[in-house]
C-alpha cells in the first residue's frame, strides 16, 4: 500500500489551510490525536495537516459502503481503519483492540471522539474509545502521546455531508499532549467499572474541553445523540441487522477482516 501523503498534498491545495502548533507535534512516539468533528470533510483535513502519516478511524460506512465517489475519496486519501459503532459492544471492542494493535506496532492514528459531526458552534463530551485504545498499548508498555487537535472550519450548508467540495477555511490547532499518566495509573487502581469509567473519561475530556476553549466554542458535558443504522456492515459492503449480528460466526468474520487489514498497515510500517 502506497503512502497517501503525496495525495493529500494535492487535496490540500484546494483550500485555505492555516496549521498552527506544530511544534507540539511529537513525531519519536506513535500518536493518538483526538479532534472535534465540524463536517464530512474534516476526516482529509486532519490527516492532510499532520507531519506524520497516520491512520484515521473513522465510520465503518465510510470505507466499506458502496456510495461512490465518497468510497473513492477515502480510498484515495486516507489509510482508514473503520470504527463500527452501531453493532453493540463486541464490534466496538474488536475495532478498538484492532486501533490498540495499530498503536502498539508504531503506527499513529486518529479519532472523532464525539463520534458524529455536529452541526452546531459547541464542542461534546468525547467518548472513550481514544483512551481505550491508549490504555491497552500502554499496558504492553507502549507510551504514546494523546494529541488534542482544533479543527474551526467555516462552514456552509453544502460542505456538511459534502464529499466534493471542500471547506473554504480551515484553521487547525494541535495543542499541547495530555498528560495520562495519573489517570492510568487511577484506572489501574480501580476494582468498580464506574471508576474505570471515570478515569477512562478524565484525559478525553481534559482534551475536549481544551479544544473548545481553543476554538471559542461551549463545551457540552454531554454526549451528541448518535443516528442508529440498524445494521452492521462489511468489508465486501453487505450489511447484517444488528439484532441478526451478535453471534460467534459473525463475530469471527468480522474480526477476521480486522486481523487482514491490520496486517497491511503494519506491513507498510515495517
């Protein structure tokens, strides 16, 4: 699999691109960057302004639905490993032990937190996915950064779900890593599932809130509302209802695809 830097070197002279804190950017360590989410066209704009190839999760819907040229675009642009947050907890776990993996060869990657884009001038509460996967590498002794990232587009009604045209500014701002290390240990520590839970929230929302602040936006200590799909869908763009998916052999083939695309990135990496 060839680099998409050079690509996206090109989609980024479409628009105006201001980055601002590089020089936060730790480039010695994987990576685990965490961004809000403005419009579809943010998952190129992340990527495109970091000094670092890295791996985006993203929607599975977005790599595996046959909705052309969206598809084609991710193809092109993006090393994309998909997050599939609408099949319940075991497809969400597979995804993040896969992201972990990903982490823990080397490889940075990125993430929505608050899991959609949203429409208004507020940034949500992130989910704990980003930690998840961070905490799992660090217990293989893998100690990444967690990067907080600004994204402020100017926004238009067509650039919202728009997958041709890009934003006409974008400002982004990568601010300093968060520091994990004493909610690690606190996580470690725990014996209750609402204490985990707590310490799994705390550099997520440290990081969110951060962002918001930098953008000049209100933070929202709450979670966005996420649109069910009512399926799960796969690598070959068949969808299975959710309810019809939780099984062993769906389960197993799911994580099979995982296991094959995880071993292309971390082939490249080598």
């Amino acid at each position: 699999m060839s680099s998409k830097l050079e690509e996206l070197k090109k989609l980024r002279e479409q628009i105006a691109l201001e980055v601002k804190g590089l020089e936060n950017y730790d480039t010695t360590k994987p990576n685990i960057i965490i961004a809000n989410h403005n419009c579809l066209m943010d998952i190129f704009c992340l990527p495109m302004s970091l000094p670092e190839e890295v791996i985006s999760l993203i929607s599975a819907r977005l790599i595996y639905k046959k909705e052309l040229p969206r598809q084609e675009m991710v193809e092109k642009y993006l090393q994309a490993m998909p997050i599939e947050a609408h099949g319940g907890k075991v497809y969400s776990d597979i995804c993040l032990r896969a992201a972990s993996e990903l982490l823990q060869s080397g490889q940075s990657v990125s993430i929505f937190p608050e899991g959609a884009y949203v429409e208004e001038n507020v940034v949500y509460k992130g989910r704990t996915g980003a930690t998840r996967i961070l905490y799992t590498a660090r217990a293989k002794g893998i100690e990444a950064n967690l990067v907080p990232v600004a994204i402020g587009v100017k926004k238009t009604k067509e650039t919202l779900d728009s997958y041709s045209n890009m934003p006409s500014k974008v400002v982004v701002s990568i601010l300093k890593p968060i520091d994990y290390s004493k909610s690690y240990e606190s996580f470690n520590q725990s014996y209750t599932g609402k204490e985990r839970n707590i310490y799994l929230h705390q550099p997520i929302d440290e990081g969110m809130k951060q962002i918001a602040k930098t953008l000049n936006r209100e933070y929202k200590d709450e979670y966005i509302i996420l649109r069910p799909k009512g399926n799960v869908i796969f690598a070959n763009g068949e969808t299975i209802a959710t309810s019809l998916a939780q099984s062993e052999d769906t389960y197993k083939r799911y994580r099979k695809e995982l296991e094959t695309r995880v071993k292309t990135f971390q082939k490249v990496k080598k």
